[in-house]
C-alpha cells in the first residue's frame, strides 16, 4: 500500500482506498485489501477494464474476423470486465515514477490473452499524480489520472479496450448522498435498453438540463446512464490524452461545505446515484445501503466495440496505444 499526502491506493485493482479533503475521506472503501476481495460487489475504487461498462449480449460480434464470447456476469450482458475484471486483479507497484516532470505512483498489470473472454495480451499502466493547489486562498486536493495500454502479445492483431475509475463518492460523510448538490455539463445521454444498452439515439436526460444544478434526494433522481460530452462518435481516437480536458461534473454538499469536479478526456461518462449499493457491516464500519455514493466514470460509448460507426473508439490494434485522462479536485469552504 502507497499512501502520500490525500490519496491511499492498493496494488489490488490500482483501486483509490482514500481520498481526503481536509481530513474526510470522501471515496467508499474498505480499511484491508482482504475486505475488498470479499466485499467489494459495488466496484468501489477500482480500475475497470478490459471494457467498462456492459457488452450486449456478452459478446464481442466482430474482432480479429471473429466473435467472442465474454462472462455474462450482468445478465445478459457483461460488466465491467467480467466477474474478474482488472478491478480484481493483483498490479505490479505501487513505484515511485516521474510522469511529465511530476512526482506520480504507478502501477501496471498484465492482462493474459483469453482473460475472461478478451483476445490478445495486454500490457496497462496506470500513473497517478498527487498535487495540492492553492486557488482562490482555498486548498484544493488534486488527483491526475492516466491511462495507457499496449497490444503486446502476437495471439492477435487487435483487442478491445475500455477503461475507467469507479470510485464512490460521499461528500455528506453520513449513510446517505441526499442534499447533494449536482451540476452536469451536458443533458445529452445514450437512451437504453431494459438491460441498460443503448438503443442509439442521443437525447437529453430527462429533468436534467446542462451546467444547470439539481439536488439529489433520498431515492430520486435515481440515475445510472451514460452522459455523452463529444457526440461525434465515429471520430474519436483510440487514445484520447490529446484531447481537451472537459470538466464533466461538479459536486457540493452546503452541510459538509465540500466541493468535488470530475473531469476527463473521455466522449461520455456514467453518472451512477448509487442505487444498487449494499454492503454489510465491516469491521466497525457501517454497513453501505443504497444512495451511500455515487460515480462518475469517464469513459467511451457503452457497447461501442459492437457499432461498426462507434468500433474504432474501443479498437486496439497492434503497435497503437490506449490512452486517456481523468482528473478529481476536491476541497472544502
């Protein structure tokens, strides 16, 4: 385990253990690595790959003049990667690296060709960089997150690919994310399916209107839907680090005086209010029920490997690179 300045992680999954602003934390976690291997069904804090978020029918239709079948672990679709995603997996680190002239703690992990269902040997890397800026006389705690993947194996040409940070937040530092003030900076998301795959139009959210605030309650809006931030779908690049870093959500709690920005490089993101959560009591630690937290995960299309117009955006071929960035700031007043 790594732990400096606001941030702890575990070589278990790369997963975020803590995130501190002015001493709270304000990710869900567990205290052990063990208590997320026995757990930790919500995700909490883990990398997600190889594909975030669901493949229809948990299947891969076109790769390498092939199809793939995957774990159908969210019937009928995959999840997540499967019941053993990367998020479940040992990673080499953490080590103390310099990335882009910063101080940052990396991890990497080797993803076997055949890993539940997904062709070609792939090598990931993770780098995350800690800083505490000064902005407005007020200090803001600041995690940079890359992402970096390699088809190294010659089993194939080509895999898919489709990575994101599924940390929980909680600003309230209570059982409950209600009052939880939010700002989304689109309303346009992928309308679904009864399985949550999507359909293919892009409309907007209902009751949600862009960069306008609404407040979360109890148990409404309950939200577990991809937001999408670049509509052009059949343009975006496999490595999205060049793009620009869009702030997709802001976050405040007027009790906690707690503020929270996610940004990304990604086209979408799922914003998740938390629903399904339920995780017992664990040593000493309250049991989490639903609405204790919520996600946000940049990422790319859901199911995008599957749309011949969407494919490229998931495709990693041999001698490319998988990339993007997420971004976290949090800070009190």
């Amino acid at each position: 385990m790594a732990s400096a300045k606001a941030f702890t992680f575990l070589p278990l999954g790369a997963i975020i253990q803590e995130f501190k602003v002015n001493g709270k934390n304000i990710v869900q976690g567990f205290p052990t690595a063990e208590l997320y291997k026995q757990y930790n069904s919500p995700y909490f804090g883990e990398t997600i790959g190889r594909i975030a978020n669901r493949v229809a029918n948990a299947k891969i239709d076109d790769l390498n003049g092939k199809s793939y079948p995957l774990v159908a672990n969210n019937a009928p679709n995959s999840l997540h990667g499967g019941l053993n995603g990367w998020g479940k997996r040992e990673f080499e680190g953490p080590s103390s690296v310099e990335r882009n002239g910063k101080d940052a703690t990396f991890f990497k992990y080797v993803s076997k060709d055949g890993e539940e269902g997904y062709p070609g040997t792939v090598e990931f890397r993770v780098w995350y960089v800690q800083e505490t800026q000064e902005i407005d006389d007020t200090k803001q705690e600041v995690l940079h997150i890359e992402y970096e993947a390699e088809l190294v194996g010659d089993e194939v040409q080509e895999t898919a690919i489709n990575v994101t940070n599924h940390s929980y937040f909680n600003l309230t530092g209570g059982p409950s994310i209600a009052g939880t003030e939010v700002t989304l900076s689109t309303s346009k998301y992928l309308v679904v399916d009864e399985s949550l795959i999507p359909k293919g139009p892009i409309e907007d959210f209902p009751g949600v209107k862009a960069n306008t605030e609404f407040t979360l309650g109890e148990q409404e809006p309950d939200i577990d839907h991809c937001f999408v931030v670049n509509t052009d779908a059949k343009n975006i690049p496999i490595d999205t680090r060049s793009q620009p870093l869009n702030k997709l959500a802001s976050f405040y709690h007027p009790e906690s005086k707690i503020h929270l920005e996610v940004s990304s490089t990604e086209p979408t993101f799922q914003f998740y209010t938390g629903k399904h959560i339920d995780v017992p009591v664990v040593e000493g630690i309250a049991a989490r029920k639903s609405r204790s937290g919520f996600c946000v995960e940049p990422a790319r299309y859901v199911n995008a490997i599957n749309v011949p117009e969407q494919k490229s955006q998931m495709l990693l071929k041999k001698g490319e690179k998988y990339g993007c960035k997420i971004v976290y700031r949090g800070w009190q007043v």
